[in-house]
C-alpha cells in the first residue's frame, strides 16, 4: 500500500447524494437505513459509482488498486469502489467522499463483508507514511515491517489478511519483479554498496519501481 492523496474538495454530485440520503434515513435505525438503502438505490439513484468519482479516483489512485497498489486495467469499467467502513453497519457513510477507497474487482471481493475495526484498519488517504507498514521478501511474499511495534505489525498483518495481499498472482507478479532487479546491474551495484541483505533497501526499491510505474501510468491517462 502507499500514500494516496484525495486532493481538496468533496465530489459535488456525491455530495447532494450524500446530504439527499442522510435526509431520508434519518430516524431510522442502522438496520432499517441499510435496508433502506438496498430496497431504494435504483429507483431514487443513490449511487456512488459515477463519472464523476471514477474520474476523482482515477486521478487520485493514478489508476491503481488501493491495496494491491496493481493498475487497474479498463479502469472505467472494472474499478470498485471500497467502503472503509462497509455499508450494512455504517449505511449513513455509503456515500461519503472520505469513507471510499477505489479497489480492485479481487481486492473488493477478497474482503467482503468482513467488519471495520477501528483500532487497525489503515486508510491510505491519512497515514502519511503508510508505506514504512509492510516490507517484501525476495519470494514476492509481503509482510509487516520488522522494524515495527507489534501494535504496528498487527495493523499491517489486519490488511494483509484482509485483502489478501499474499494471494498467489501478486506473490508470483512481486518476485518476478524482484528477480528482474536482481538482474538489473546497476541496481545489483547499488543494494551492495548499501548492504544486499537489507530489507529496508529492497522495499525502498520496490516502491521506487511502484513509484516510476505510477508516473508512467499518470502520463498514459492524463498525457502530460
Ligand atoms: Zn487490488
């Protein structure tokens, strides 16, 4: 996962679908908002999944996954929109700016319904350095970050679990990339005059990649 920036200012359109919403289920409670919710989506429009936040997405996400950090491909049609907190216990929050992320079709469905805990769920839209969380071996494998407290390593452990961050394809994608730097001479240079078996290193590499990927795709969908 790295550090996403919602950039300033609330989708206009979500908004009044938002403030439309709270109106409506207000008095209720949870479980009538939500079924509310379910019962009324299309025929008023509530809607959450527009042009308007896939384009924010696009935009704030560089057309990637959320937690996989993948770029997603034909993003208009297979981008998902995650709800922090999911939309059965928090239906007050379906339609809040802040309360979504944009995932991956198997990110999404990896998670389900699986409840929000508060106490460990990282949102990559407010920790600053989100990225010192979770560290890689050189079998493609992520993990939480030695350097870490355990209170920290157990957050980072709830998000790997969540999304299954370790599923076969990223593992197979992650170490094919490694082993691609390990060919890479400069950079083969560059881990031995910083120690090769430091894990830190490899990471910062990695998310380096991620971070060159990042400005290609930027540069695909916006041209610049
Ligand atoms: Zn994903």
């Amino acid at each position: 996962m790295v550090k996403i920036d919602r950039g300033k200012g609330y989708p206009k359109m979500l908004a009044k679908t938002s403030s439309e919403f709270k109106r409506r289920i207000s008095g209720m409670t949870t479980k009538e908002a939500y079924e509310f919710y379910v019962k009324n989506k299309k025929r008023e429009g509530f809607k959450y999944k527009t042009d308007e936040t896939r384009r924010r997405f696009k935009k704030i996400n560089y057309g990637r996954c959320s937690f996989c950090t993948k770029i997603i491909s034909e993003f208009d049609d297979e981008m998902t929109v995650e709800h922090i907190k999911i939309k059965r216990d928090y239906p007050s929050k379906i339609f809040e700016w802040t309360n979504m992320l944009c995932a991956c079709r198997t990110c999404n469905n990896k998670r389900g319904t699986r409840a929000f805990d508060s106490a460990k769920y990282l949102d990559p839209t407010k920790i600053e350095d989100i990225d010192k969380y979770f560290s890689y071996r050189l079998s493609g494998e992520i993990v939480p970050n030695d350097r870490l407290s355990d209170e920290e390593k157990g957050k980072a452990q709830y998000m790997i679990d969540m999304y299954k961050l370790n599923r076969r394809t990223l593992i197979n994608e992650r170490r094919k990339f490694m082993e691609d730097l390990m060919q890479d001479e400069a950079f083969y240079n560059l881990l031995k005059k910083k120690e090769y078996e430091n894990a830190h290193i490899i990471f910062l590499s990695l998310f380096t990649y991620y971070k060159k990927q990042r400005t290609a795709s930027y540069n695909q969908i916006f041209g610049a």
